[in-house]
C-alpha cells in the first residue's frame, strides 16, 4: 500500500520551515521511503540547510528537490 502525506511551512528560517513541513507529511504518512523537496525561488542559497534539516526529520536520505 503507497501511503502519502503533504507538508508546507511558510517560515523563514529555513530549518524550521523544513522541520514544519516534514512533521506535518509525516502525519498524513506515518513513515517516509522517499520525498520530494520543493523550494521557493529564494531558498537558493539555503538548500543545503533545508535538505539537511528534510533528512533528519523524515529519518531517510532518499530525498530529492527542486526550486
């Protein structure tokens, strides 16, 4: 069974944001194989945080992004 869950956060700060958003997909979700990582386009030069914050909250490196 494929099970899906969606998060978004409008913070600023990047790891929190990433935080936010994994906790609430992970929610709808319980547990994640993968994710997809979107961006605004201003968030350039914070990808490294993000994706290290995305990582650690959802507990697996399969994670790609995109802005």
């Amino acid at each position: 069974m494929l099970r899906a869950g969606v998060g978004l956060s409008t913070l600023l700060e990047p790891r929190r944001a990433a935080e936010q958003a994994c906790a609430e997909a992970l929610a709808g979700a319980e547990r994640c194989d993968a994710a997809i990582l979107l961006c605004g386009p201003g968030q350039g030069d914070e990808l490294p945080e993000l994706l290290d914050a995305a990582t650690g909250a959802l507990a697996s490196d399969a994670v790609v992004g995109t802005t």
